[in-house]
C-alpha cells in the first residue's frame, strides 16, 4: 500500500499523461533523479513526449547522481532553462 503522498504525485502523474493539450504553448520543465524510486525519470520522459507530440514545449532534465531531490546541478540547469525562456542568455550575450 503506498502513501497518500505518492498516491496524489501519481495522479498528477497521470493528469500529465492523460492531458497533455493543456501544457500546448507553454514551457514546462521535468526535473529528475536518475535515481528516484518514486518517480523513475521513464514516466515523466512519456509526459514529455506526449506533450511535445501535441505541440507543448516539454523539457526533461536528468541528474544521473540524484534520487528524488533537487540537487545543485538540477538548481543550475533549471537557472539555465529558466534563461532560455526568458531570452536573458542571448540578451546578456548582445550586451558584451
């Protein structure tokens, strides 16, 4: 029997996968221990791909030494992402 918690990331899990025209036109990023029992990278690559399919800007992100965390390396790549979303990196970079 699991928890409520992983019960309630579950659905939300499947909501993802179930739904994926609601994340069309909008960045959405996934971030993922390659080591997380909780929620294995496999399930959110397929909400990934099922939003990407439908036109979603979907984004995977895997720390291979992380388990269900948010690790620095996960904290400097979502910086990076957030950037690119934002244009600030090409901006910063016209500005040199």
């Amino acid at each position: 029997r699991h928890s409520k918690q992983y019960r309630d990331f579950f659905k939300l899990k499947q909501a993802m996968q179930a739904h994926p025209q609601r994340f069309k036109g909008r960045p959405i990023l996934f971030l993922d221990g390659a080591k997380d029992a909780l929620c294995p990278p496999v399930i959110n690559a397929k909400a990934v791909k099922l939003i990407n399919r439908v036109g979603g800007q979907a984004t995977q992100i895997i720390d291979r030494n992380a388990g269900h965390c948010f690790s620095l390396s996960m904290r400097h790549r979502f910086i990076n992402w957030i950037r690119m979303q934002c244009g600030i990196n090409e901006r910063f970079r016209a500005m040199r």
